[in-house]
C-alpha cells in the first residue's frame, strides 16, 4: 500500500458518519442514507415483465451496501405504452419482482417500486394498441407535441383504481414499499400544474383541488395495502417552465402533501421535460444543484426527505445531512457508474470511486431513445452477468502488454489487462494522457469529462501500470522474435507479449475551393492561430464539432456554424441535444442551416447552400474550422498484423464512436487477452 | 373469366407451383418477440396466404448476431426454426409459397442497439448515411464471421420448413455494399474490377447453396441502380445482375432501386408516380434470364397485369397494397377490383413506423398487425341492429358508419359541407399529397354499397339533438324542422379547428389558415410566409403548392428541422423537393408579430429577430379538438360517442383506428 493511499484510509471513514448511520423510514431499518434513486432502464422483456437483467442489476448495488433501491418508472395503466419498462398492473410481473426483490433483501436492502402514468408525456401509439393520450386538459407536453384528451371523471377514477392494483402487486412480488411518479414526468404532476391543467372542476383550480389526484391515489394505496408498505411521492418542485408551477409553488405543494397523514416520504425532484437541463442535468449544471430546494421542502413537509441533484461525492452527501438539509441522499448515475459507491467508502477508498460525469450518453440518452441504459465508464451497467461483480478472471499466464495510445481506450484496457494480472506499459505520443478527452475537457461546460481519464490514470497508477507519454511509436520501432516483439522505447531496447493498439482516430481532412480550412484538434489545440471571427463547418453534426465550437466561443471569438443539415448536435441525444444548443446561443454561436462551405477569401468565407447550390458570403471570417468526421488511425495496428502474433486493437482505431464505446470495446479486450 | 388473365396464372418456380403471379414483398413488421416470430407475424402472413397471394417473402431477418435487435427475427439463431414451422404450416395450408429474406446490415444499422454492442463493418470505412456511423473495414475474420452467419441462416430456414431465402442485396445490406463502388474501396481481392466486387456475394452464395441443397429457392433483392452519385448505375447494375445470374445458383431476383440516402426510390411516398420503377424493372427481365419480381409502388392488379402481359417481369410484388388491403388478389380475382382499398404510399403506418423502431400497421387498415383483433372473421353482427346517426363525414365519421354498417347497424352521416372526406379532402389538394384521397374516396363508395344514408350540408348544433326518455335521440335532420328521426346512438366525429397564436396581427385579412390556402378559398399574394408550428405535411405541401404557382414561398418553422414531425423517410424527401420547388426554409424561429406586410419573428435559441416581407401569411400553427358539440353530452348516458380528431387532434391513422374500434363496440 502506497503512503497517501493508506492516509486516505485512515481519515475517510471518519467524515461519513452521519452518511453510514442508519435511518428508519416508517419502520424500515435502513442500514445508511443511501438511496438508489428511480429510473428507467428498459430492461423489460418483451412483455412488460421484469427480466434477470433487473434482478442482477439491483443485486449488484445490493451486496455493495446500498440502503434502499427504488425501481423506477412503472406503467401504473394500461393505457400506456412504453417498450422496455414493467407493465406494474399486470399480476404476470410478480414472480419476476419477487426474484428482483428477494435478491436485494437477501444483501440487507430494502426494495421500494415506482409507479407512474405518463399522461401527456407519450404518444399512446407506442405499441399497436393505440390509444388517445389523455391528460388534465388538451395541452401538449413540449417534447411529445401530440395534444392530448382531457380526462373525464370516470377515466381519473380509473387510474386511481389501477395504482391501487399496482401497489397491491407489489405488496405481492415482495417490495417494501411504493412510490407514485408526480415528477418531472407523471400525470399526477401535469394535475399540478398551472400550465397543463386548465380544469374547471374539482381537479382544477386551488392548490387542492390540483392535488385532489394525488391524494385519492395515495389513500385507494393504502385502502389496498394498509400500513404494511411504505408509500412514497416522487414530487418535482419547480416545473422549470413558462406558465408552470415555481419554486414557492412546489413547497406550498410539500406541505400540504405533509398534512394528509398517508405520505410517508417525499423523493425530491425538479422540472419536467419542458426543461431538459432541469430534469436530467448534465456536467454543465453543478453539483448539488437541487440540494436547497429539497431542503425546504423537507422543512415545508415535515417529512422524510430524500436529497437528489447531481450528488455524487461522500464529501457532499455527509454535508447534506450533517446540514440537516436531507434525511437521506439519493443518487442515480453515480450508483451506475460505479456500483460500489458504498463500498469503497465503508473501507476508506473514496479516491477508488469512479465519478459519474452527467455526460448521459449511456442512461439517460440511451432509454429516451428507447434503448437499455448503461454506462459509458462502466461496461459493467446493465450487463453484470457478463462483466458484473466477481467476473474478471486471472489469465493462464501473466503477460507483458505494450499498449500504445493512452487516450479512454488504450487507458481502460490496461487497467482492465492489469487488473486480471499482466504486466502492462501504456506510451502516447502526446505529453499527456487523456486522448480526445484532453480536448473535450478544454470546453468549460464539459471540463467534468476529464473525471474519466483521471479516474483511470489513478487506477493505473495504483496497479503500477507505467504510462509513458511523448514516444511516437512508429511500426519501425516494432520487431517480431518469435512469439516477442522488441520495441524501441525511447531508446530502450523492450519485450512484449503482446501489443494493443489504441492510437484513436484522425479527422477527415477538409479541402476548400480556395484557403484552407484546420481541422477541430488543431483549433482546441491551439486556438491562437485562428481570427477573431470564424465559422466552424459542421457536417458532423456531432459532439466534437459542438463542443469545437463552443470551445472557440468562450475564447471570445465570434462562431458561426454553417452546417448542411438542419442543425448543429444532431447526433446527441434527447437529454444532452437542448442543453448543448442553448450553450451554443448563449456563448453568441450563429447558426446557418442548409449550407457547406466552399471557400475562404480575404472579405469572409463563402457559403453554398447544400440543396440548391445558392452562393452566400459570410462577412469578416477570417477562419474555417472543419468538422467533417472521424477516420479510424489504423495504419499502425494494420503494420503491425502484418508481423503475425499478439496485435489486437480497441477504441477509435477500429471505428470512430463516442467515449462509451472506446471503453466498453477496451473492457472486452481486456478480458480476453 | 378473369381479366386478370396473367396475373392469376400459375407460375413453377425451383419445383414450386405458385398459384399466381402475386408476391408479397419482404418488409420489416417489427412483430418479433425476444427475436423470434410471434403470433402476430403467423396472423399477419396467414391472412394474406388465404386470400390467394401467390408468394410471401418475409423481410429482413437477421444473420448476423451483432445486429441483434428486438424488431427482427434471429435468422443466425437455431431457437428460431420452431417458429418458423408455425409460420411456414399457416402459409403453406393455403397454398402460399413462403421465402425468408435475410440480411447482413454491414454499415445499414447500429450494433448498439442492445447491450452487446460491436463495432459495424462494411468493405470499406464510408458511411452509407450522410450522418451515419463509419464502419470497421472488415478484416479476415469478419469474412469468415459473415459467411458463417448467412450458411447457419439458412440451414435455420431449411429446417424451419421455409420454400426459400432472399438475400438482401438490396437498398440495404452488407452484400449490395461490395456491389458499390462508392462503399466498395477495397484495394484487395474483395474490392476493385466486378469479379472482384462480387468475390463476397459470390462466395456467400456457394456456402448457402451447399448449406440449402439443390431444392431449396434461392433468390436476392436487388436494386438495379444505387441511384447515388458514386454507386453504380442502371448500366452497372446489370451487369453485375447478369454476373450473379450467370454463377447458376440463383433462382430469382426481386426489383429494388437505391439506397437509404435516395430513400424517394426504396421507401417511395406518395409523391412519387405509381409504377416508377417499371423501365429499371423491364431493363432487368430483358438483361438476364431468372425471374424477376417487379416492384415500385404497384397500385392496382390492373397495373399487375399490364406488367405481366407486356412481359416486364414475370410475377409482381407488392408491399404495402397487400398491407393495406389483405384481399387485394383476392377482390382481382373475383372480378371486385373497384372495391379494393387502396395504398396511398402515406408511409405513416408502415415505414415511419419502422424507421421509429415501432410495429407497422396501416393507418388505413386497422386490422393490419392487429389480425387477432381486427382481422377477418372478428367482426361479430350486432345482437341487435340499431340507428345509429353519425355527425361528421370526415375519416372518423365515415369509418364508423362503415363497420357499423357491416355489423348490420342502420346507419345515417350526416355532414356540414356539400361533400364526404373531412380534412383529406383539403389536405389532398396539394399535388404531392393527392393520393389521399383514395382513402375517403373507398370508404364512400364502401358506404354508397352498405345502404348507408349520407346528409350532406346539414350542419347539426346541440340544440337539434333531443334526448328521449327511453335514452334514443330525436334529431332534425334539415334545418327547418321538417325531418325528425328517431336514432338509438349518436356519434359525434366534428374533427378539429385551427389554434392561431396569440401574436399581434393574426387577425389581419391576409393571414390565413394553411386549410384555406390549400382550399384555394383565400386570394394568396405573390410573397407568402408560411408558418409552422407542427411540422407536418400541411404547411410543406401548401409550400410546394404555392411556390409552383409561381409564388415566391418562405417555410418557417419554429422547431430547430425543417418539417421536423414527419417520420424518416418522408423527411429526406420532403427537405429535398421542398428545395427543389424553390421553397426558402428557415428552422428555429418563432412568430412574433405581423404587420404586413412585415412579419417578425425571433430566433427560439437565441432571440435574434428575424423580419420578413410578405402578401400573404399563412399559418399552420396547430389543431384542437372540435368538442363543441360533445361537451356536456359525456356521461350523460352510454349512447353518445365521439371519435376522431373531436376527441384530440391527431393523424387519420387515429382517427380511423378509434373509429374501428368505436363501430365494433356499440
């Protein structure tokens, strides 16, 4: 053990103390504050029924100590298609939950279910059995646009009726408790507001009569399942919107909630699909960034609270509650990211935690776009059979790996490698680590990014992987000796078993009619070279050439993104894609669809447009920036094959992809030689 | 006697009688469950098989492993073959000959789509999409790994009782992507002249062939020109179809024209003429000696039989018509073609649908993919027949009375304007759109054969409409008191009125609604601004519409893409025609206020003003349901429907869908 690893023992158990006491919620013994907060991971099978992917998935987090787990978004009625999550009104789904419940009790857990009905927030022709959307009144969710029915009284009764037979069939399948979705998606939180309910009858109106949903569902619950269950409301507090209910709003709401006498906790929460930032926060919102509104609420209420928003440190958590501010602390992505959050904290190894980064490209993008969710730092997410706990096996014989690339693929492969037991050195020809990671964290709104490639140096250095930056191998500096290669490093005459590459990929070069045109790593590189005014050639349409441009933008230089497509960011997702874009207005970036560009002449660069070959000038720019794509760097991997032996290859040099991919083909890799 | 002479002639195919000329061609249903066929796939293909369908070619199972989604069937997988001899036992029952069409997606898909993912490989490292993902340039391995995939693929269908297989070279596929020049750059034994280009296609084929043995069909899906700058042309492609023909080992080929990034050709809409394909389809019958199956938006058996008679091709396919009325060989044959339903290439129930990774249907058959539900032999006749008094005869109207009628309701509609159709009516006036009209134009003929009575320009208020003791209705069928009759249901399909911004100047005489500028009822400028706040078909047909007529048209639309609520396919092609008919789009503003002949508007990201010139303004900014003559009826008693866009505005798929399942409730 290393000096300042045994010193981070030593002090870190002390400081999580309130963090690691134990809690009782309505007579639930939990073991510490820690909640694995609700969310959807479309691991349903194919019948709305829970699937063992569930089970080992909640299992995972079980055994590392996790207190309470809750499932996250459950279809309370029938009348609503999603495909991918659990279809809770269906008696079919208890054998599956007992299964997802025994195993987490079975770790000392406890299991609460999510209920929700998405009222306007789907389009009822998910499946084939289609149905009208209905909602409070006929005013369309921002990001689903479909306007939907007004409910009539006998239809509210019906989804009151129908959470109650959900809750009854997880009382069954084994949950200790159930939680109703009034949150940033949920009919019961479209009755709530101002903006989406209009009516004028008794679910209308005063705060009350908008909460009269609400608290019939909560007392049909109980009628069902007594005092035998934990009942909970997932409450967002700020709608977050123009027209919707405000922050005074939202804790007036908490209280009233408070005095009914049937609500045993309250989940807090914040926004709604209106506001993509609000709901799903990426790195660009700060951490802890709903810690205070939570807090009112749980003074409001006089409930138990669970804190929510982008916590994802020890440090945080333990000062949410020696503040008083929560009861417990719930996390969503940092548990997937890394499953043994407890854990390491309980044996004083928060350096070993690997930080969520909110990118949301593994969760949160993934299930909007109707995928099951993972993680794109950890592979293990959602595939724990595979690559979860107690998984990774020792190799026949311990082998000397060269690695040559230290960007997340090259970086996570030898973690992995030298994990299982090889003797692995990294070399890059950059100064530093970190690959494309090095630009990505250049753009302030997304510096978080570099947690990742920090996170697995740490974990290189801690498994004495050396890492060698500066050398530009080349395939010269390779000789194959019957099963060895001899490489020159730097001088120094080596022996390896076997070469990984990881050399990442180039951008596609650009060639305009006249002037030239630099590609994104120069300009992140080294933006002083470029004019005061410049426009980024976007065909991309991608992260990096976003991320370029406002990069450029925040050095104070005036951006335009000419694209021949609609838009700039078409290829993130739902929950990153807004966000993104009003970083892009914010930091002043123009955007011009439909154009390519062509040439850059001494008066501004000129456009064409991309449908109809239209000429248009764009005064005063000085710069072109082009962001045409990716091309694998495989030269080297193919120089290599050619010697016959120990060569494989992960990360962009196969195929240009995003980060998540990089890693998960490194993960593979690693295991397998 | 027939007059589809040819068209019902048998035809041997590899030792195989098909009964006629029809194929259905391959599509993706969606309908797989945990990857393997489900009940719905056996529901689907049977009802087709029983109603005299020559040939049923089932689309884009998968063969390689990496592809993995849940949409599709497993073709790689050995769990798959039991369903498979369900699906071939109901086919074959009626004598229908069943093919399986496999594909390899090569750089057409994503391996992300579970969670074992993989890296996408193709001949060479070139996206297939202008956004598309690059693939991996395939390595040795991934030869073996594919052709491993295509030979386990069709033992599965040998022994899962399949006639044939259908090798997807075709608009999709890792096969057509050797073919390609533009996404062959192979420098290799794989790349390079023809031979060398087809080396793969050819090797897959020989391992099939030895995997299948001498009886098994062997066929491909082929598009005769890639129709892309850089792909192969109609001259090339057949050449290379001449090539693959000349190796013996195929036994037919079914007509295909381009790629995914010439969608207009292989997903063609409405727009695009019936029987496009036909010149590419009589090129291919006359270059090679195999069968070919003509495709490309086949509309009618008369169409079909012209095809066959002047010997372009030697049976015929179709997709959707057969999607959207099961019966269409079946009314040809016995001499009823006017009744058949028609396709009118909207996509929205089929294609878009798919490309959105959801089942098909078909916005006009409801039964479609709901078999089970819907499907012939479901309809029950009511206990007891009962008038039923429809108001509004647009798509929901019209449909209810037409189930209701079959179950043997007596049924009357009754319609403000002077003519049956609704909204298609207006929304079909724009010429990309004019197919449309088939849709209302069926169902009022269906109506005009079912006796139902039909009131035209009558517009029926709440105060008409007396409700009686014993829970029937009175109603005055005219306007002066003259007719009152007696109904026992009333349903109520008044569809839905425009919403207009709350934006100074909206009022003004020359800004209209996108229905009035299509009607034509309005005078239009020469400079129009057109708005759009859905991103629908209305404003960029309107904008086709008007800028043919010489008008100088600007789009804008609020959303950040142009049309940006139209499915996939349509998409690409109407941003392409949008531009060639001279329309200026501008995505990402929204209306701010109109003082013509200004009109403002400001950027939604950023704010920045926008001010345009125009005539005339037209806005298509958005629908609300016409409940006006429901309101207060609901829960009054049981015998008050409504249905359609009065119950919220949505699509004519909606509103057909809830119409069928209203009429078989009541």
């Amino acid at each position: 053990m290393s000096k300042p690893e045994a010193d981070r023992r030593e002090s870190s158990m002390e400081g999580y103390e309130q963090l690691l006491s134990p809690y009782r919620l309505a007579g639930l013994e939990l073991r510490n504050r820690v909640v694995w907060l609700p969310h959807l991971t479309r691991y349903a099978t194919d019948d709305g029924l829970p699937s063992e992917q569930h089970v080992r998935y909640y299992e995972e987090r079980a055994r590392n100590g996790v207190a309470l787990i809750i499932t996250g978004c459950e279809t309370a009625h029938p009348a609503v298609q999603w495909g991918g999550r659990i279809n809770a009104f269906d008696t079919a789904a208890v054998s599956g939950y007992r299964e997802m419940t025994a195993a987490v009790h079975e770790h000392g857990s406890f299991m609460f279910g999510q209920l929700t009905d998405d009222g306007n927030q789907q389009n009822g022709v998910g499946g084939l059995e289609w149905n009208h959307v209905r909602a409070p009144s006929p005013v369309p969710d921002h990001m689903v646009g479909v306007v939907p029915k007004p409910l009539t009284k006998a239809e509210i009764d019906d989804i009151v009726r129908y959470f109650g037979i959900s809750t009854q069939i997880h009382a069954e399948g084994g949950f200790d408790g159930v939680e109703i979705k009034c949150a940033h998606d949920g009919l019961h939180r479209q009755f709530l507001s101002p903006h989406f309910n209009r009516r004028a009858d008794e679910y209308g109106g005063s705060a009350d009569n908008r909460l009269r949903i609400l608290r019939e569902t909560v007392e049909e619950m109980r009628r069902r399942v007594g005092e035998e269950m934990v009942i909970g409301v997932r409450l967002s507090l700020d709608e977050a919107i123009e027209g919707g209910f405000d922050e005074e709003e939202g804790i007036e709401y908490a209280r009233i909630i408070g005095t009914w006498g049937t609500v045993d906790y309250l989940n807090a929460d914040r926004g709604t699909t209106g506001n993509a930032n609000v709901m799903n926060p990426t790195m660009a919102v700060p951490q802890g960034y709903s810690v205070e509104i939570g807090a009112r609420a749980k003074r409001a209420s006089e409930l138990p609270l669970i804190a929510f928003g982008r916590i994802k440190t020890p440090a945080m958590a333990e000062r949410i509650l020696v503040e008083g501010k929560a009861d417990l602390v719930g996390m969503a992505r940092q548990l997937i990211t890394d499953p043994e959050w407890v854990t390491k904290l309980s044996r004083g190894a928060v350096e070993e935690i690997k930080p969520c980064i909110a990118c949301n490209q593994g969760c949160v993008d993934r299930l909007w776009s109707g995928l099951p969710i993972t993680c794109i730092l950890n592979p293990s997410a959602g595939r724990e059979r595979r690559w979860g706990a107690g998984s990774l096996v020792p190799p026949s014989a311990p082998r000397r790996v060269l690695v040559i690339g230290a960007g997340p693929a090259g970086l996570k492969v030898a973690e992995v490698a030298a994990r299982r037991g090889h003797s692995v050195t990294v070399v890059d020809r950059a100064e530093r680590p970190g690959g494309k990671v090095r630009l990505i964290r250049k753009t302030s709104a997304r510096s978080e990014f570099g947690e990742s490639t920090d996170w697995l140096e740490r974990q290189l250095d801690r498994l004495g992987v050396e890492v060698r930056c500066g050398i530009a191998l080349g395939a010269a500096d390779v000789t194959a000796r019957g099963e060895e290669f001899a490489v020159d490093l730097d001088g120094a005459a080596l022996s390896f078993d076997g070469i990984v590459v990881a050399t990442g990929a180039r951008p596609v070069p650009a060639k305009l009619e006249a002037g030239e045109a630099i590609s994104i790593p120069e300009a992140m590189e080294d933006p002083s070279a470029l004019a005061a005014a410049v426009v980024v050639w976007d065909v991309e349409v991608g992260q990096a050439s976003a991320t370029a441009a406002e990069f450029l933008a925040g050095t104070g230089r005036q951006v335009t993104i000419a694209t021949p497509a609609d838009r700039p960011a078409i290829g993130l997702g739902v929950s990153t894609t807004p966000p993104q874009l009003e970083r892009l207005a914010a930091a002043g970036v123009k955007i011009v669809p439909y154009h390519d560009v062509v040439r850059l002449e001494a008066e501004g660069a000129l456009l064409k447009h991309a449908h109809t070959g239209a000429e248009r000038r764009l005064e005063g720019v000085g710069s072109v920036v082009a962001a045409l794509g990716w091309r694998a760097d495989e030269d080297l991997y193919h120089a290599l094959r050619k010697f016959g032996g120990a060569v494989a290859r992960a990360g962009d040099c196969v195929a240009p992809r995003d980060v998540g991919m990089a890693i998960y083909s490194a993960e593979a890799l690693g295991r397998e030689i | 006697m027939s007059k589809f002479e040819r068209l019902f002639e048998p035809f041997q195919l590899k030792g195989k009688t098909l009964i006629n000329r029809v194929v259905w061609l391959p599509h993706l249903t969606g309908y797989s469950h945990e990857g393997r066929i489900s009940d719905k796939h056996v529901r689907y293909y049977a009802e087709r098989a029983r109603n005299d369908v020559g040939m049923i070619i089932l689309g884009c199972e998968t063969v390689n492993p990496k592809y993995r989604n849940g949409a599709r069937v497993d073709a790689f997988d050995p769990r798959s073959v039991e369903g498979y001899r369900r699906l071939a036992d109901a086919v074959h029952e009626h004598g229908t000959v069943l093919v399986g069409q496999l594909v390899d997606d090569g750089s057409q898909n994503i391996c992300t789509a579970t969670l074992d993912w993989s890296y996408e490989y193709a001949p060479s490292p070139v996206a297939d999409w202008v956004l598309g993902l690059v693939p991996k340039a395939m390595e040795p391995e991934d030869f073996d790994f594919s052709r491993e995939a295509w030979v386990a693929s069709v033992r599965n269908h040998v022994d899962g009782g399949y006639d044939g297989s259908e090798l997807k070279v075709a608009h999709d596929g890792l096969l057509r992507q050797f073919l390609s020049p533009l996404y062959n750059q192979r420098e290799d034994d794989y790349g390079g002249d023809r031979e060398g280009r087809e080396r793969f296609v050819r090797e897959v084929l020989e391992a099939m062939r030895a995997e299948a043995g001498p009886d098994h069909i062997l066929g491909i899906r082929f598009p005769f020109d890639e129709c892309i700058p850089g792909g192969f042309g109609l001259e090339e492609g057949l050449e290379l179809l001449g090539d693959i023909a000349s190796w013996g080992i195929v036994d037919y080929v079914t007509s295909d024209l381009g790629v995914h990034s010439a969608l207009r050709f292989c997903n063609p809409p409405m727009s695009t003429p019936a029987g496009f394909a036909r010149y590419a389809v009589r090129a291919a019958s006359q270059a090679v000696d195999l069968p070919v199956i003509a495709y490309g938006r086949i509309r009618t058996p008369e169409m079909a039989e012209e095809i066959l008679e002047r010997g372009e091709a030697d049976l015929v396919g179709v997709a959707r018509a057969l999607i959207t009325d099961p019966q269409w060989a079946r009314k040809a044959r016995r001499g009823d073609s006017s009744r058949i339903r028609r396709c009118i290439g909207c996509n929205q129930g089929c294609l878009d649908r798919i490309w959105l990774g959801q089942e098909i249907t078909c916005i006009l058959n409801p039964a479609a993919g709901r078999e089970a539900r819907f499907g012939e032999g479901t309809l029950v006749p009511a206990e007891q027949p009962r008038r039923v008094l429809v108001i509004g005869g647009g798509p929901a109207g019209m449909k209810t009375a037409e189930v209701a009628a079959r179950r043997g309701h007596e049924v009357t509609v009754v319609e403000r304007s002077n003519r049956l159709g609704g909204a298609v009516n207006i929304l079909s006036r724009a010429p990309t759109r004019r197919d449309f009209l088939d849709s209302v134009r069926w169902l009022e003929n269906e109506l005009a054969a079912l006796d139902v009575e039909v009131r035209l320009g009558r517009e029926i208020a709440a105060a008409d409409v007396v409700l009686r003791d014993d829970g029937g209705f009175e109603v005055d069928l005219t306007d002066h008191g003259g007719e009152r009759r007696q109904f026992d249901e009333l349903v109520v399909a008044t569809g839905a009125v425009a919403v207009l911004p709350e934006v100074a100047g909206v009022g003004a005489a020359s800004v209209v609604g996108v229905r009035e500028a299509l009607e034509g009822t309005e005078e239009i400028g020469a400079e129009v601004v057109i708005v759009d706040g859905v991103g629908t078909f209305a404003a960029v047909s309107a904008a086709q519409m008007l800028a043919d007529t010489g008008r100088r048209v600007t789009l804008v639309g609020e959303a950040l893409e142009t049309a940006a609520n139209l499915g996939p396919p349509d998409r690409q092609i109407q941003l392409t025609t949008l531009f060639e008919h001279g329309v200026e789009a501008i995505p990402g503003y929204s209306l701010r206020l109109i003082d013509l002949p200004a009109v403002a508007f400001a950027h939604v990201l950023d704010g920045d003003p926008l001010e345009l010139r125009a005539d005339t303004v037209v806005l298509a900014t958005g629908w609300a349901a016409d409940e006006s003559l429901f309101v207060g009826r609901d829960g009054l008693d049981g015998n008050v429907h409504r249905v359609g866009d009065c119950v919220a505005p949505r699509d004519v798929g909606m509103a057909l869908f809830t119409a069928e399942e209203l009429a078989r409730s009541i």
